[in-house]
C-alpha cells in the first residue's frame, strides 16, 4: 500500500478511495518563455507528490501534508477565496485549496474530500514542486467525482490555482509538463497552442547521464521579481506591437532591439528570442540522436539566463562553471531562478567526478553542500491506487 494511503489510514481512520500522484519536473530548454507563448522543452522527474483522497458527505475540504509540520488545514469549499489564502505557517496548503477553488471557479460540481499529502519532489529547488501538488490535488478531486477532464484541461485549471489562488504570475509549462509528460520523453509544448510533441530522450542509451544539481538555495517567486520579468516582456511586446515575443522571428531580432530605447527591455527580449530558438535546435538534436550536441546549447541558454534575464545568482554560476570545467558538455539552471537547480550533460562514467568538483567548489566557495543527483524522464500524473 501506498505511503500516503497509510498515512491517510492514520489520520483519518479509514482508507483512502484512491491515492493520485504527478512528478515534479526539469526544464531541459525553454526557460521564462511561456507565459511570453513561447516553446518549452521539459521532461517529467521521477520524483512525485502522493495525494490519498477521499470523498466527504459534506462541503468541508480537510488538507494535511506528511511533509509539513502544520496540522491540518480545514476549509468550507464556499468559502474558498482567492482574496484569503492560508497564511503563515500554513501557506503551502494554498496550492492544493487553490487547485479545488479552480476547479469549482470553473463550475465543477465538487463535493467536500479529506487529503494527506505525501511528496518527494524538493521545494524551492526550481523542480516545479508546486505544480506536482496542483495537479495531483486536481486529478484527486476530478476522479472522485467523475469529471472528466483531459489532462491539458487539468494543467490548464492548475495554473489558473497558481495564478489566481496563490498569486504567483507563472505560465503554463510546469503544470503542463506534470500532467502531460509520458516516460522517456521530453515534451515539447507551444504554450500559444498548447500543441504536444513527445520527443524520445534517452541520456542512458548515448553513455551520458543529466546531472541535476540542487544548490539548495530556495527561490520565493512571489517576490515581485518574477513579476517584474513578464511585465518587462509584456511591455516590450506593446511597444514592437506584438501579440507577444513569441511573435517576434528570430531573424528580425537585431532591427527590433534597435527600436527600443530601454536597456532592460532589450535584454529581455533578447533572451526571450534566442530562447525560443534553442528549443527548436535542441529538439531536432534530440529527434536525430545528436545528444552531446545540445551541450552548448544548455550553456548558451545560461549564458543567457544570467546576463539578459538576470535570474540566476552566484550558487548557480559556480554550480554551471565548475560542472563546464569538469567536463560537462553544456550546464545551465533550471527553473525560474534566483536559487533552484541547475542540470549539466555528462558522460556517464564522469558522474562521481562532476559531482565531485561542483561539492568541493562549494564547500571553498563556502556555500551549503549541494544535493546532486542524475535525472531520466518519467510518466506524468496517474493514479496509483
């Protein structure tokens, strides 16, 4: 039996009706460019968040996390309220209230449920732990009433939570790549569109292992930073008269830069672009076998990320450049930045030395210890029990 369902057992006194589980998610490619209606090219983490589910005779929603030591969270569903989310101590239980408001905001005829959460999926680590528990919550809530909704639906209605509920402006990719991803895969989406490309991604069969590093330097992107990107971007759109950057081809970006005055906007879009196009380089590296390739790829998107997007932070440039130095065939961060993770393409053999140098530059650097550990595309959200 499934943790979850055991700590449900305890909790409540009875089995749970089903335990429904999503994974976190990596990024390969494809960073700030969806809420921009760009292209994204991330992959489901084997890590996930457990959601063991019930239904209740009433409209009261009871929410307790095995991973978080702050009671439960009991809420009226009537009086779910973007305007009032839990708060302190209790804040994460925002995330699975905001996906059952989104739910009912979208007329779902939901009744009341008790949850216990269980989640391997790092917080803070730019590894999407948030949309994990959104869409599990959602896919709980949706199966136990007999809704149902295909699984873009389902993100799509996650994202709304964490826009609208939690308040954090994020595009639609993390939840899309929770709900959506299939094993062995990276799923390239148009976040316009929100068409799906499942494109093979297998690091084990060319000799070569994805590194995941985690500097364990947590990220709050309801900070106004985050915001302060995409109204940039939004912004710069206007003004070059454009639906979104995404609009803007690659080809036209030097005379479009020319056209603006503000510095900041420029690197924006700038990043924005290039972006865009290095997705599309990395998947037809991936569709022909290319893997090694995508290397400088993934350090041209640092590169970038850092200088005209500025979301990076010191912890992630040592983690990029120490992993570059060690041989890495390319390292960039992961995530919305400012903390998080970063990736590096290695060779197999190589792991335990990477690992190694990016530890000891750390440890000199006198920064926490890092958490490294090799990623493979997994299965997207599903119920487990």
């Amino acid at each position: 039996m499934s943790t979850a369902a055991d700590g449900f057992h305890r909790l409540y006194g009875a089995a749970p009706e089903g335990v429904w589980a999503a994974p976190g998610r990596v990024n390969l490619i494809g960073e700030h460019t969806d809420y921009n209606d760009g292209f994204v090219l991330p992959f489901a983490l084997p890590h996930r968040t457990e959601v063991a589910a019930a239904r209740r005779p009433d409209r009261t929603l009871r929410i307790h996390s095995h991973d978080v030591p702050s009671g439960m969270v009991t809420v009226h569903l009537d009086h779910l309220d973007p305007a009032r989310p839990p708060q302190g101590p209790q804040s994460w239980a925002a995330y699975p209230a905001g996906a059952v408001w989104a739910l009912l905001d979208a007329g779902l005829p939901l009744g009341g449920a008790d949850l216990h959460i269980r989640s391997d999926v790092p917080t803070g680590a730019g590894l999407s732990s948030s949309a994990a528990l959104e869409v599990a919550t959602a896919l709980a809530l949706t199966d136990l009433y007999g809704i149902p909704l295909t699984r873009p639906e389902l993100a799509a209605l996650a994202r709304r939570a964490e826009n609208a509920y939690v308040g954090v402006p994020c595009g639609v990719m993390d939840q899309m790549a929770s709900g959506c991803a299939t094993a062995g895969h990276a799923l390239h989406l148009d976040t316009r569109t929100l068409e799906q490309r499942h494109i093979p991604f297998d690091c084990a069969a060319a000799g070569l292992r994805l590194l995941v590093i985690d500097t364990r330097v947590k990220h709050a992107l309801g900070d106004g930073a985050y915001a302060e990107r995409l109204a940039s971007c939004h912004g710069a759109a206007a003004a070059l008269g454009l639906p979104a950057l995404r609009d803007l081809p690659y080809e036209d970006l030097e005379p479009a830069l020319a056209g603006l005055r503000d510095p900041v906007r420029r690197r924006r879009v700038r990043h924005v672009v290039t972006e865009n196009e290095r997705v599309g380089r990395v998947e037809e590296l991936l569709r022909t076998g290319r893997l090694r390739e995508t290397g400088p790829l993934l350090s041209e998107g640092h590169a970038s990320l850092r200088d005209d997007y500025e979301v990076s932070c010191p912890e992630l440039d040592l983690a990029v450049a120490t992993a570059e130095a060690a041989g890495a065939y390319g390292a960039r961060m992961t995530g919305g930045g400012f903390g998080g993770s970063a990736l590096a393409l290695i060779d197999a053999d190589a792991e335990a030395a990477v690992t190694r140098a990016v530890t000891e530059a750390f440890a000199a650097a006198g920064f926490k210890p890092p958490h490294v550990t090799a990623a493979a595309p997994a299965a997207g959200a599903e119920r487990v029990l």
